[in-house]
C-alpha cells in the first residue's frame, strides 16, 4: 500500500498542470496528513483510476519536461559560447589555462583524469597546443563522471590542489600517461616528483570539491553527458579526437 500510494502522490505532482487530476490535488492537499502511507484506500482507487483512463497526461507531461530540459540547454549554450566570444574571462573564471595569452580562440575542454577516451585525446591535444600554442588558448574544466569512475573525484581533487602550486598541467600529464595507477599512493607520489608543499596539496585537496562541482554543474547546463567534450569559439568536438579533426576545427572558426 505505501509504494503504491508513493508513486500515486509522485505521479500527480509530476501532472498537476493537467485539468484532469487538478481537482486530485487539490483534495489530497486537504486530506493527505503528513504521514502520506496512511492515504485513503477509496481515494488512491479513484486516483489510479483516473490515470489509468488518462495515460496521455504522463506522456504529455514527460514531453513538456523533456522540451522544457531542451529549451533550457539550448539557451545556456547560446549564452556560454556568446561569453567565449566577448568575455573569455568569465568563461576561463579559476580554471587552468595555457597557450595564448590573447584569449581569441578558446578551446573548452570538459574532462575525466579516469575516462580512457579523455586519455586518447589529451596526446592528441598535446600535440595541437604545440602547433598552435600562441594562437588557441585551451582551458581545462573537471567532469568526473563519478557513477562509473571511482578514481575521477579522487584524481580531480588532486589537480586542483596541484594548480593551486601552479603545477597542474605538469600534474595532468602524470594522470593521463598513468591512467592505471590511480590511487591514493600514486597521487602523493606524483606530487613529491612535482616538489609540491606535500601539507598544502594535502589541504587544498579538502577544498577542491566545490570547485570541481561548479564545472561539473556547467557541463551538465550545457547538456553533455560524457568525457571528453571539446568547444571551441562555439564549435564543438567530443570523444578521441585525432589531430586531423581539432585542425580542421580551427580551421572553421578561424573564417567566423
């Protein structure tokens, strides 16, 4: 009965912009206490029964969410690449840059230190920058994909805290050519090779987080779901790139 009377109450918030269950809501407002397992057995009949004649209220209320989701992701990505346009800085904000100093061609790479893909692509973007390093100003952002990385966060938080030393491209370069030595070991032995403060890098790892999340969030408002993720002057490009493929991406952006 709890389950059943949960997903009842969950499924009539999700259509309370539907006529035919306003009247629902409103009599569960006034009748369900607190304690929502304890609805009325007739009332949760009469409720299913009416989603039950009207399944077409689900339908169209996932549909206007998923528009709605749509709408909002496309307007962040109309604002991010306006702001990579006229006010780089904002979109650089505390993240790790290198290459040109002048800031007309950004390259956003959104990435994961345990993602194999991110790893493929950062000997390709190694190799880009060293060709075009006083022309592309490349800007690294974190989207650990912790649901399916264990070591993303822990790597994450390590980078950070390495950046703050002003080692944290030397620091990126040690994750990606040791993808599989991740760990709590490798990451404080990394930073005594880097001659990092070891008490600092230790601390600044506790603060890393909120930084991490704030990149996090942006990818997730820009609508990428996966690593790595490429966005330059407003084109993009995702997964193992080849060098091929980001030059002729400049290629492009340098006629816009």
């Amino acid at each position: 009965m709890y389950a059943s009377s949960y997903l009842v109450r969950k499924l009539l918030v999700r259509l309370r912009s539907f006529a035919v269950v306003g009247f629902i809501c409103v009599v569960l407002s006034w009748s369900l206490p607190a304690q929502a397992a304890r609805m009325n057995p007739q009332l949760e009949q009469q409720v299913l029964q009416i989603i039950r004649e009207h399944p077409e209220a689900i339908v169209e209320s996932v549909q206007a969410y998923q528009q709605k989701q749509r709408s909002q992701i496309q307007q962040a990505q109309q604002v991010f690449v306006q702001q990579m346009k006229t006010d780089p800085l904002s979109v650089i904000g505390q993240s790790p840059t290198m290459g040109a100093k002048e800031l007309k061609i950004l390259l956003v790479e959104f990435s994961d230190f345990e993602c194999p893909y991110c790893a493929q692509a950062y000997k390709t973007l190694k190799q880009f920058m060293v060709n075009h390093q006083d022309e592309v100003t490349l800007v690294y952002k974190h989207f650990p994909l912790t649901n399916i990385h264990l070591q993303a966060l822990p790597a994450a938080t390590a980078a950070w805290a390495a950046q703050q030393q002003g080692k944290f491209w030397e620091y990126q370069d040690a994750l990606f050519t040791n993808q599989k030595q991740l760990g709590e070991q490798f990451y404080l032995d990394t930073a005594k090779n880097l001659n990092l403060d070891l008490e600092k890098f230790k601390s600044d790892r506790l603060l890393a987080t909120a930084a991490i999340e704030k990149d996090s969030q942006l990818a997730q408002m820009l609508g990428l779901s996966g690593t790595p993720f490429f966005i330059m002057n407003g084109e993009v490009l995702s997964g193992a790139i080849q060098l091929g493929e980001i030059e002729e991406l400049l290629t492009r952006v340098r006629k816009t």
